[in-house]
C-alpha cells in the first residue's frame, strides 16, 4: 500500500512563509510591467488557474533506454504507490489533478479501491492507455508482428478485446477517454503491404470505436517510427487524421511532441489539426534527434511557446476548444518526481507566455507583412519572466512557492526508500 510519509500541510505553509515576501515584490514587479502592455495580471493569473496537466502513472518511476534501467531509491512498487507520488506532485504543483493509467502495468484488482484511493489524493483519471506492444504473461497470440495491424484475425481480435476491456475498467475509474498507440509496422521493405496494413488498423479501430460509451473520447497516437524502423502503420497526422475521420466525431489525434522528424514543424501541425476540428490532446516532451523523451521545456522551450500560441489561439476562436494534456516523459538520470513537478511548470510557463501575445496587434501587423515587428512581438511575449505568475498561482492554492526546494527540503524520498524497499519488475520503465 501507499505508505504512511507525506509532506504535512505545516511543512508547507512554513516553506511559504520564507518566500513568500520575495514572490509579492516580484509579482508586483511583473503586475506593472505587463499593465504597461494593457495586460492584467490577475486576468492571467485566472486563465492560468483553469489549466490542468494529468501525470502519466508510469513517469513516476525511472524509465530506461533500450541498454539499460537505473532505478533510484523509493521507487512505486504498485499502482497506489504510484499514486502517492502523483498526490505529491498536485500538492506541491498544483497544475496535475489527473493520473493516466496504462493498462495491464495498473490493472487493479478492484477498480473501486482504486478510485477511491485516487479520490483520497485529490485526483482523478484522464485517458486511459491500452498496451498491445507487448506481450503478457499467459496471453494466447503473441504482438512480435503487430497488433490491431496483424495479418492473423486472431491476434487483432484479441488486441481489440484488450481494447474493449480497458474501456470498461475506465468507466468504473471516472475516466471519459482511451489513447491508443500501437507500435505496429515493418522492419524491412517488403515485410507488409502498407496499404493493407492500414485497412486492417482502421478495421480493428472501428470495432473499439463502437464500444466507445457516449461521451467517451478515442485519441490516436501517431508516431514516426520505432518499434517497427522502417514503416509505423500510423506514422504522421496526416494518417491519423484521416482514421479519425473515418472513425466518427468521437475520435481525436494526440500529438506528442517526440514523435515526428526532427526540426518538424509541429506547431503547423497543430495549427492544421485545430483547422480541421481533429485536435484532441498532447503528450508533452522534448527531444534533440528522435523520440528521446526528455523534459518538456530542456531542449527547446521556443517550440512549446508556439505550440501554446497555436492553441490560445484556437481558444479565442472557440471558448469550448479543450484539449486533453499530458507529460509523457522518460527520466532517466533526475528524479522522476522533480522532472514531473519541473516539467508541469514549463508547460504551465509556455502557455502563460503565449497568453500574452496581443492577437489584435499580430493580425496588424500580418495584414502589413511587417514580418520583423509580427515576429518580435511573438518574441517579447516568450521572453516575458512569467515565474512569478506561476509561484502566486500555486501559494494561492495551497502548493509551494518552489516545489523542488519544497520536495528537496521535506524528506519525501528518504522516507519512502524505507518504506518502500526494491521490488523487481514492477510495471515502470521504457516507454
Ligand atoms: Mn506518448
């Protein structure tokens, strides 16, 4: 079970009270500075408050690359000690009220005590995550040759009940959609016939579309490559736009932000998938050469920026335009739950700065073509500190001020390495 050690409501309102003169002089600070822009800071600080990241279950634990794993010290051994480390976060955070579980690593034994221990933490269930990349112990047909795509019927079929199954667990969890990412493809030229291959993956998803419960949202997945090297069945956002309109307006794309060439455009991407009413969700990461995993915000903070100038666009454009978010992120040499806490504020951070762009003056100044001014104003808005909108936003909350110093100072980690000695195998790791 979860444990017993978690950071005391005192611990917090006393790592508060330290910072808390220095954040109301640098907020004051910022409040003139942007009233200078005509902006209000307590307007941004409100827009800020609504936003809400989940924490994929598996990211609390250590991830890996394909030679090797190196978990530190407390680790969650289970789907409740994930949990705890997910509460944690919110508490200090307070931008991730939701928990993301795939499904087997968390298959519960019983979906009510898990629901009521997410309860007990202050959060609830986002999308749900099928897995059919790799095979479980006792399972009948094996997924080496793919999945939803295989060529034998038996093996899509009992993909597809895997499928079914982990909507019906979400169900009795509160949660109101499924993300389905398969690894499916080739390795060699001439291994699969692509254009089978994807009537056979469009196929599978119909069947699980139908058993969507009303109101449930499907995400699609799509990713350039690996597992399968040479050709991923849905590989790019053309195709997975094309399957979810195929599918029906229950089906969404996600774009995680590791999965495309580098130097892609994929704030474009975005911009064309809200165009086309197709956009559904993020996965957030960041990379330097492929699908690396690394935190949201360390290698390129300039694109999250875009992406959010993309979307509070297509806010403006549409109050109910909601997109589902998410970190899906490996750590591999930091603390899973520092990345997490650190990697929310960089999301929370980019969408601040995109909230500052005067719209009405970049349409201005793309109408006169002033290509310099319209990027020099996108530019001010990405250099504009935001930090201290984000720590207000969390002590008016009841988070920290500075959630790492916060996490570092309570003795989280030390604690629960005692409660929580190693365990092989647990359901962390490459993701
Ligand atoms: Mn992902």
């Amino acid at each position: 079970m979860a444990g017993t050690f978690s950071i005391t409501p005192d611990f917090l309102a006393e790592h508060n009270r330290a910072l808390r003169a220095d954040l109301e002089a640098d907020y004051a600070h910022l409040a003139k500075q942007l009233a200078r822009a005509k902006l209000d800071i307590e307007e941004l600080t409100d827009k800020l408050q609504r936003f809400a990241l989940a924490i994929p279950s598996w990211g609390v634990g250590t991830g890996g690359t394909r030679f090797a794993r190196f978990p530190g010290p407390g680790e969650p051994r289970d789907v409740f000690e994930k949990l705890a480390d997910c509460g944690t976060i919110q508490q200090l955070c307070r931008a991730t009220p939701a928990v993301s579980l795939h499904i087997p690593w968390d298959e519960p034994k019983d979906a009510g005590v898990l629901r009521a221990a997410a309860e007990a933490q202050g959060l609830r269930f986002d999308a749900m995550n099928s897995n059919t990349f790799q095979d479980q112990p006792g399972q009948k047909h094996s997924y080496k040759f793919g999945s939803l795509t295989h060529t034998d019927a038996a093996v899509r079929a009992q993909a597809i009940a895997h499928n079914l199954h982990v909507i019906e667990l979400g169900q009795r969890l509160g949660s109101t959609s499924i993300t389905v990412w398969v690894g499916d493809g080739a390795n060699f030229p001439g291994q699969a016939n692509h254009r089978a291959a994807l009537e056979r993956y469009l196929e599978s998803l119909r069947a699980i579309y139908r058993a969507l419960p009303p109101g449930w949202v499907m995400y699609l997945e799509h990713k350039l490559y690996e597992p399968a090297f040479y050709a991923t069945v849905n590989n790019d956002w053309g195709t997975s736009y094309w399957c979810a309109r195929e599918l029906g307006p229950q089906c969404r794309c996600l774009v995680d932000l590791g999965h495309h060439a580098p130097n892609t455009n994929i704030e474009m991407i975005v911009a064309r998938l809200v165009q086309l009413g197709k956009l559904g969700g993020f996965h957030f990461n960041d990379s330097k050469y492929g699908d690396d995993d690394l935190d949201s915000g360390s290698i390129n903070p300039f694109q999250l920026f875009l992406v959010f100038n993309e979307l509070v666009d297509a806010a403006q454009r549409d109050p109910a335009f909601a997109p589902a978010y998410m970190l899906d992120q490996s750590h591999n040499v930091t603390d899973p739950i520092e990345s997490l806490m650190s990697s929310a504020g960089e999301v929370q951070r980019a969408f601040a700065q995109a909230l500052l762009v005067d719209r009405a003056r970049l349409a201005e100044l793309q109408q006169q073509n002033d290509a310099l001014a319209a990027h020099r104003l996108l530019k001010q808005a990405f250099q504009t500190d935001v930090a201290p909108v984000l720590a207000m936003l969390r002590l008016r909350a009841g988070g920290a001020i500075d959630p790492l110093a916060a996490f570092r100072q309570s003795g989280y980690r030390a604690a629960k390495a005692s409660e929580r000695p190693a365990a092989a195998g647990h359901g962390s790791g490459i993701v």
